[in-house]
C-alpha cells in the first residue's frame, strides 16, 4: 500500500434480528463515524443471516476487497452464535481454545463457568485477543478481521480497545450547511459547483420539518484550506437564491 | 418457482452520509418489519457509496440472487442522485423521461417546474411508477427491482403504495420470551431445543438493564401449533433454571 491509497474499511453485521426487523442496527452508524474521525473510510456494509455459508462468504469477498473488516454479533455463547467458526473457516484455519480467553473468562466466572460461557474462550488458530471492559468476554482479531460483539456498548468498548492498531489516512473534515430552500431550487448552483471542484465530496440531503422543505449540502475534503474556500463560494450561491443558510457540524 | 420456495428478498441502502456515519439508516429497519408481516425473508441488506460501478454491481448481483430488491436513496434531483442512471445500467437500456412521471411533476410544480426537478421524470425504459403520496416524486418499479427515495417517510409511503404487487409465502410468527437469566445459564437447554425442533428458527439475544443481564429468547415458525408447543417447552425449561419469563410480541 502506497501513502496515497485511501484507507478502506467494511462492516458485516451478522444476525437473524436485524434481518427480521427485530433489532434495529446501530453498529454500522457508530463505526461510520468513528472510522471517518480515523481517516478510514467506510465503503460498504453489509448484514447477512445467521447462516454459515452466507457468513464465510461475505467475510471472504469483502476482507479482500478493503484494509480492514469489521464484523459484529453471534460472538455469544449460545448454539445461534456461529460467527468464530466462520471465520475460521474463512481463514481455512482450525477453532482452538485461546489460552488467554480461558483464563480471563475463569476469572470473571470463578464458580459460574460452564460449558456455554467457556464457548466464549474459542477463537479461530492464530487469532489475537480484543479487550472487552465490559463483560471479558473478548473480541477477536484475525489479520486485517476484527470480530467484535452485537451489543452496542460492548461493541464500542471492543472498538476502543483496537482502534489503537488501526492505520488511517488524512481524515476528511466536513462542513453542512442547513440551507432554507428546497433541494431541486439548490440543484443547478451545488451540480456546478461540484463540477469545479471534483476533489471535494459534495453531497445534498432534503428533510421535512414542519412541512417546509429545507436541504442540508454537506462539503468534505482533507484540505482545510480548499474547504473553506468552497464553503464560502455555497454560501454566496445560496444566498444569491434568496435561502436562508446556518452552518454545522 | 415453487409454491415452497421462500419468497425473498435484499435491501441496497445507497449513500455516502450513511456510510460516514452523517445518518443513520432506518430503513432495512422498515423494511425488514414488513417484508417479515408479508411472509417475505429480508436475506440481505447492503449500504454501498454513491459510486456508479459500486451500485450496479450490487444491484445486479442482488436481483439475480433474491425474488425482491429494494433500493432506497439517491432518486432525488442534485448531481449525488444517481441511482436511476445505475439501474438503467445494471438492466442495459437506456434512461428515457416517463410522460406519466413528467405529466406528475409539471402538475405539482406548476410554474416552479426546473430542469433539477424533472430529473425526477427520469426513468429506466420500460420502467413502472410507485406511488408517492408525501410530495409525488414517483418510486420506479424494474421487474423484480423496487427503487424507493431515502426519506423514510416517503419510502414507507412508497413501499405502501407498491406493497400489493409483492406475492409472499406464509408469514412466519415469532414469540418472544424475556428472561431475567444470563444468556449462558439457557444456552445448553436452549441449545438442546432447537436441535430437538430444526424447523423451529430459535434465537437468543442478551440485555443489559440497570446493571443485570437478562435474555431475549426468540421463536420463529410458520406453524402456530408448534409455535405453541414449543413455547410451552421453553417456559417450562425456564423456570426449571429459577429464571423469570415473560412472553411479549
């Protein structure tokens, strides 16, 4: 990799219970924006089913394709958490006892564990351990994998843990400016603005409040100084077409 | 197809502010609800960028795969919303502007009608309209392929409108039992359950409330008989381990 290429990542929710509609996931929000804070950029994400050949695949097509990979869910101990022995099967490496997670999970458990709980212990051969603050149970990494829990904060505290071993680019900084005029009133400036500057990531994202339609245009670039310089020229445009306009965040 | 073919589907969510963390994604949420009321499996569910090769790719790997694909985002009218060109791509024909869509918008705009509006006239050839109640910007229907705005409430008002001509196969029923247990307390009998039932989908979801752990056990069939069975079973295991439980929907 060269220091030019962009730093990629992906996400691979993996459960029945978001499929169903009965979880709604948070997962893929949460490292969306920490990965962009990083300097990673999130390319895809993808939630499949709690079935083993769906599972290995994605894992296959898409640690391949981006830097990093990161997977969440079915680390748990029961029979529907199948996601360690994916993974290794992925890798084509065997399901062994990580010495390290037997010992952590004794610990936590003292007169508690059994078999269940110790299922936790398993990694794929050759796997390195991710801290887990919250309940030991720990996340596992695997080359450029990182197998993290379906828990939101247990999830987050895994990816605290890790973010340390992440390598990312030059983030992108973002300005949105919350613009008082309908998206299709914006579109003709905003399309030729974007033409002029190809290297900064313009977007254009209509809401409703109210039952006014406002727009957000949100401008994203590594160069602090060439953004500030197309923040200004939307908001003489935007002014021009007589809207209001208040940047954020 | 059969008539015991699952009738399935995949959901391609398209936009960079989803994966950058900017917005979170509701609808596979939606979408995943009412596709299982409907006795349609949600498969799959991807987030891909606003990159053209990206999306048809996606979309063509993912109609061929499932009965149903529905798009969201990227169907509106600034230079990011490329979403038709993409499906127009992905079934090799062209973008021609729909005279039932053009009639549509010119109605609605009146005198404010602008070339950035009647983008939104744009269809694939051979393309069908979907009905948009909220502010009339029609979805496109493409054989099996169902292309939905990214608003949630114009996609649920769109999915509403085209959820008629969707055929489903028996709708699968779930119960839910909540459990003041750790996860790892059920496992093993939960575990043996399922084996004892295959055609019974079992899933289990721990939670963390007010410092305790408790479980989410999950049920899923078609057959309300077995349902029923099952359930009875899995109570009575429950309370054999101490734990609490209490059924919900």
């Amino acid at each position: 990799m060269s220091a030019s290429d962009p730093v990629t990542a992906a996400v691979l929710v993996i459960g029945n219970e978001i499929l169903s509609g009965r979880t709604q996931d948070a997962n893929t929000h949460f490292l969306g924006k920490r990965l962009t804070e990083l300097g990673i950029r999130l390319m895809e994400a993808r939630v499949v089913p709690d079935i083993e050949a769906e599972i290995v695949a994605a894992v296959n097509a898409l640690r391949a394709r981006y830097t990093y990979l990161f997977t969440t869910g079915g680390i748990g101990p029961t029979h529907d958490d199948i996601t360690v022995d994916c993974i290794a099967k992925a890798f084509s490496v065997a399901v062994v006892v990580h010495p390290e997670a037997k010992r952590l999970l004794e610990d936590y458990y003292g007169d508690q564990v059994n078999p269940a709980r110790m299922r936790m212990a398993r990694t794929p051969e050759g796997a390195g351990l991710i801290e887990n603050p919250v309940s030991v149970a720990p996340g596992i990494a695997m080359e450029n994998v990182f197998v993290l829990a379906g828990i939101p904060r247990i999830m987050q505290a895994q990816f605290e843990s890790l973010r340390h071993s992440l390598v990312g680019g030059p983030p992108l900084i973002s300005r949105a400016l919350t613009v008082g005029l309908p998206e299709s009133v914006v579109a003709p400036g905003f399309g030729a603005l974007q033409d002029r500057y190809p290297e900064v990531e313009m977007g254009s994202y209509p809401f409703q409040r109210g039952g006014r339609f406002g727009t957000s245009l949100v401008l994203r670039a590594s160069d602090p100084a060439l953004l500030d310089q197309v923040a200004g020229e939307l908001e003489s445009l935007v002014r021009e077409l007589g809207g209001s306009a208040e940047w954020s965040v």
